[in-house]
C-alpha cells in the first residue's frame, strides 16, 4: 500500500492574514458556477437551482463548497436539495432575492434571507436558519420562512457590525423613504429595526421596486440602484456602528429619456478601495446595455455626476448585476447570454479600470448559462480589514502532535486567552501546544480587543490530529471487475477528496487500480492510498463432451487436483466423479475464493445391444418393461413382439421405447413371447436377432 502525508504551508501566516474564502464558490443563473479557490475563476456547471435574478452561495473557512440557492430551493454540497430546503420563499424574479449570512459566534448556523418579488402581492422580508451538524453534515433547514417584515423593494443587502462579529442586514420599504437595518447577533436577529429616512420616497408602478442594493466591502458607504420610472443612483453614508444611513446623493446617470420596455439602472458594485462605483443601466433600444464608473470621493451629487465614464456600451445584451469576486474584480453578467463580462482593475479610474466584454465563457449560447443576476454575498468578504478575529493551525503534517496556531490578524488586540481542549490554557498571542494524543479537540481562543464595540470576541474550531496516514485498510484483490465500497465513516468538519473528484467520505470502486483519499481539515491534510487488484482465476476443464454405456461407465476428472474446492452438479465434493448415465455435468471448483466451471455433455455411446430373456411387470419397479438395455446409439432400430398365436402385438421404432406387458390397455398373461430386431449400429454395420422373453408376473 502507498501512504502519502501531505503537508502545506499557510501563505498568509507570515503575514497574519486569512483570506476569507466563504465566498470563494459561486452558482448563479442557469445552473452554472465560478470557482475562485484557482486563478483564474474556474467555470463550474454542475449546479442544480436555476435563477433568473439573484442566488447565494456559500463556502467554509477553506473555500469549500456548504451549501447554494436560488432563493427558492437550497442545495447541499452533493448538489441535492437540503433537508427540508425546498419551498424558500424567496421569488427567482427578485433582484437580490437572498442573502446567506452566518450566525456570530456558531461555526455551524446560518441565517438565510429572503425578499420576494414586486411581482407578488405582498414582498416580504423573511428569514430562515440552516443547522449544518444536521444530515450527517450536508445540513438541514430547521428554521423556515419566518416573516420579518412586509412589502418591501426588491432590496437587501448585508455588512459586518464595526465589531466585525455581528452583521446588518439592510432593506428599503415600499411607499417610504425608509431603510430598516437589522442586527444579527449571536442571540439571534433582533427584529427591531434602526429606521433612517432618505427623502426619497419609492412607490408608483410595481417595477420601480427592482434594482440591486449595495455595500462597499468597507461597510461605510451604500448604493441603491432604483429602476424604471426614478431610474436613479441614491448612493449613502452608512455608519456600521448604529445601523445609521444619512448623507444620501441622487444622480441619474442615463441621459436619454428612459422608455418604459427598459429597466434603467440595475447593477450596483464598489470599487474595491470603495473610490468607484460602477453602474450597470439598460435605457433605451439605441442605448440598451451601458456600464458607468464614476469617482465618489468628492460626496457631491454634480460633482460625482461630472465624473462619469462609459466603460462599456453594448448591444443587444441587457446588462445585469455587478458583483466584486474575492480576486477583486468586477464580474458582470447580461441576460441570456454564454459568458460573464469583467473589470480587472476597477480601482483605475476611466478605460484603465480594463472592461473585457465576454471574458469568462460559461457555456453554449443555446442553453442561456447567464442570466440577470450573480450571487449576493456579505460584501465585508472581500475587504480583509473587516476579517472578524479568527485562528488557525498552521497547515502541516496532520499527524504532528505540536501545533502552532496563528490569528488572523493582531491588530486591535489588547489580549488573549487560549484553551486547547485537553485541559490546556495559554495567554501566549500565537502559541505552539503539544497533544498527548491523536483525536478531535474543540480549540478556544478569547480576543481581548479594543474597537468599538469594546467587547471580547470568542472563536471555537475544531482541530484534527489525525491518528494514522493508513486509515483505508489494508490492499485488496478482487476476482472480477465488482463494486467495492472502500472509505472511511463520516466526520463532521473534515473535507474528503478521492483521486475520482468525488467528495463524499466512502466511494464505490469501478474497476482495479488505486485509489487515493484525501481527508482534510484547516489546511492540514492526510491522504492514504488503497489497491484494488485482480486475483488469478483458476481454469477447470472437463474436456470435450463424450459418450457412455450403461454397462461401461466413464470418469469425469477436473484434471487439477489442488483447488480449495469442488462441486459437482451431482452434489459429489470429489476432483473427479463415475457417471454411468446420460446427461449435462458441470463442476464449480475455488481457489483463493475465485470460482470457474464447466460443462461436459455426455451422450449414449457405440454400445453392443443386450435384449433380457425375462421381466416382471409386477409394479415392484424392477424390470417393469422389456426391451434393448442401455441408451445405444444406433442408425435404425424396429422391435416388433407377437403372442403365441402370431399376433402382433407391440411394434417401436426407437431404442427407448419399451413394452410393458399390455395390448390393448390389457395385462398379457404369463408366458413366452416371440421377439424380431432389426438394427443398424452407427458404424452401417446391418443386424438381424429374434428370440423369446418370458413373462413373469
């Protein structure tokens, strides 16, 4: 068996940052996805909830893939509908139709929002909680559209509280100037809102409700994109401390009078230094798709007006959202179309900012692969200042019992407090802990800090110190091609990975050959490889079929007289066996546990003919009939009988045919009767015998 101890380094160590990687997998549109744990984003099409607008995704610490929706329906891992995720409420139509937001200070919880469509009678605010411990750690939806609040825009956004522990989550009401910011904390959501007004009041036709919120990653400045009949930027203040909006600026980026089959302005994203936002507009059928930067450091409405860039202008597309990637770049998608578009410096202001329209192909055009929306995530996941305090262990060979742990970042801390899970403490800032034994334990670190909030933050992980590299057994051999099911049990926080792609912890084999299993946990890795190889098969031969005569029985042998086992089709256990009848004999032999047979077919054979002088019909069945013994081959055969008196009284054209006694379906009586035979034996040879049989009964 090959054993393999992979190890790792942390890159970021050194530095003492993590990059936060839940939003490191994307699915959006028609089933298809981005893959940003490579450079460059790789395209995923294995995704399983179809959307029209908006969707969520979310990954762990390490940037695997937990869970997916279209705001309708939640997918596991595996790409199946969750435990109890079918029936969200959220509508496929609706802007930012989801948010996943994970619950402070509970590595397994998250709160999935919702906000319905402007197409629905009542657009409400909802909210649902997913226990990833459930269904052996695919997840379950435990909580289930819990109503927070009706009519509502299709609006919602969500930003870390200044502690970068808690998170607001942000929407606008209908028919108001109203912004509501609600706080999650880790007791839950508080449904009592921070309420800012704005002035500017959104109501009218039911469309003016589209249009995408949206944070800068720093969480200080927030853009609402309002469509249709406003088709206006209000871009605000907001103050991650209070849950606060103010200073709210309205521009209007189209100059062409906006026509009513057209959206307007759709798409909102910041700059990654915050400096610029972009603006995604679909405005009249001469200006259908158009993409505007604009320099906000000014935070003047003319002044920030006067600074608009065209970045983009196409056609026929129709532009949607704008979302900023963990590689911080803009991606973009347009309606029906087979590729995201890009912004690959979007802090460079003007063309510099590098607009490559249809950079990343998604897929064929008929299938439609993009559609209006991309995923809606937490924006603080791609500012690292807004990292909330975090460990790690440095990434190494798992089955190293000393352990270094490292936090994500030292800033802000006053300090520390470190309990290892074996009864251990530390207060030593990034310390180096030996276990005394292999196994599980639930690591907990206290940051004393000093921020705004002037709150400790607790942090629990759970580290692995693996106990073996050889956890898949030993080597195996296989008589035929079967499915063996080879693995290990399940282990809730550990991410699997076979040399097949697949990623549960248990696979089936396909065929002979290696197979590997990576097992990984918090960057520390382990992988043990398996053999599956061929046995030898024996090979039985009974020889060509042959022939028999009653009177000189044949033997059937195997011709090996060392297999572990043997079974004849008789029930005999022997390496070779008397048969003095005709038929179809087969014998099953084993060696090593693999089995083969054969068939041998044994047929009447060159026999000399025999007629008895006697019989005795007497139903004690012992020569109940009287005629040729044995099953003799022969060319031509006519036995004929008759009765003292000369009658004929039994006639047979076939060997097997026997008289039994009767003429007429009466008993003949006791005596001698006259018997003529006539045959030819398979050699030509012609033969001619008469005599008398006796009667006896």
């Amino acid at each position: 068996m090959k054993k393999y101890i992979l190890t790792g380094c942390l890159f970021l160590a050194t530095l003492l940052v993590f990059a936060q990687k839940q939003a490191n997998t994307w699915y959006f549109g028609n089933r298809v996805g981005l893959d940003f744990n490579q450079s460059p984003a790789v395209v995923l099409s294995n995704g399983t909830a179809n959307s029209r607008e908006g969707s969520a995704a979310m990954s762990d610490n390490n940037g695997q893939l937990l869970f997916y929706t279209n705001g309708v329906t939640v997918q596991n891992r595996k790409h199946n509908i969750m435990v109890n995720g079918s029936g969200i409420r959220g509508e496929l139509s609706s802007t930012n139709n989801t948010v996943i937001v994970p619950m402070p200070g509970n590595d397994s919880s998250y709160y999935l929002f919702t906000i319905g469509s402007a197409f629905e009678e009542v657009s409400s605010f909802m909210y649902n909680v997913i226990d990833m411990k459930k269904d052996s750690g695919l997840g379950a939806v435990v909580v289930k559209n819990t109503i927070v609040e009706d009519t509502v825009l299709e609006k919602l956004a969500a930003i870390r509280h200044c502690n970068n522990r808690d998170v607001w989550i942000v929407i606008q009401k209908w028919n108001t100037d109203e912004y509501h910011a609600y706080l999650l904390t880790s007791s839950g959501l508080n449904t009592t809102p921070v309420i800012s007004k704005t002035g500017l009041v959104i109501t009218g036709q039911i469309n003016n409700a589209i249009g995408t919120l949206k944070f800068s990653s720093k969480g200080n400045r927030l853009a609402a994109c309002h469509g249709f009949d406003n088709d206006a930027i209000e871009l605000m203040d907001f103050d991650n401390k209070t849950g606060l909006i103010s200073n709210p600026l309205v521009f209007h980026p189209n100059t062409i009078p906006h026509q009513s089959n057209f959206i307007g302005v759709y798409g909102a994203e910041f700059s990654p230094d915050g400096n610029m936002l972009y603006v995604s507009a679909n405005n009249s059928v001469s200006d259908p798709c158009t993409v505007y930067q604009f320099d906000i450091t000014s935070n003047n409405a003319v002044t920030i007006l006067a600074t608009k860039q065209v970045i983009a202008q196409t056609t026929p597309w129709f532009a949607g959202a704008l979302q900023l990637g963990p590689d911080k770049r803009i991606y973009m998608a347009m309606w029906n179309d087979s590729a995201v578009s890009v912004i690959d410096n979007p802090n460079i202001y003007g063309s510099g900012c590098n607009f490559v329209f249809n950079k990343i192909f998604m897929g064929a055009s008929t299938t439609f692969p993009v559609q209006f929306g991309l995923p809606t995530f937490m924006q603080s996941y791609f500012d690292s200042a807004s990292n909330p305090y975090d460990f790690n262990r440095v990434a190494g060979n798992c089955l190293d019992r000393n352990v270094s742990f490292v936090i994500n970042r030292l800033n802000g801390i006053d300090s520390v407090k470190w309990d290892f899970g074996d009864r251990q403490y530390s207060q030593v800032l990034q310390p180096t802990h030996t276990y005394a034994a292999s196994g599980f334990y639930d690591v907990q670190l206290i940051v004393y800090k000093i921020d705004c909030s002037g709150l400790y933050d607790t942090i629990n992980r759970k580290i692995w110190i693996a106990g073996s590299g050889d956890f898949l057994g030993a080597d195996t051999a296989s008589c035929n091609v079967l499915t063996l099911t080879i693995g290990v049990e399940e282990i809730v926080g550990v991410n699997y990975l076979w040399n097949t792609g697949f990623t549960g912890s248990k696979t089936t084999t396909t065929g002979f050959g290696d197979y590997w299993l990576e097992m990984e946990q918090n960057g520390c890795k382990v992988r043990d490889t398996i053999k599956v190889s061929p046995k030898p098969k024996p090979v039985v031969s009974l020889g060509t079929d042959t022939t028999i005569c009653k009177y000189k029985p044949v033997v059937l042998q195997t011709g090996n007289s060392n297999y572990d086992t043997y079974l004849w089709s008789t029930g005999e256990t022997s390496a070779s066996i008397l048969v003095n009848q005709t038929g179809k004999y087969y014998v099953t032999v084993t060696q090593s546990s693999c089995e083969a047979s054969d068939t041998i077919i044994v047929t009447p054979g060159d026999c000399d003919v025999y007629i008895p002088t006697a019989f005795t019909p007497n139903n004690d069945n012992l020569n109940e009939t009287f005629g040729v013994v044995d099953n003799v081959a022969l060319q031509y055969f006519s036995l004929q009988i008759y009765s003292k008196w000369g009658e004929l009284i039994f006639s047979s054209n076939a060997v097997a045919q026997k008289w039994d006694g009767t003429f007429k379906g009466k008993k003949m009586p006791n005596g001698a009767y006259l018997w003529m035979l006539n045959y030819t034996n398979i050699r030509g040879r012609k033969f001619y015998e008469q005599g008398t049989v006796m009667l006896i009964r």
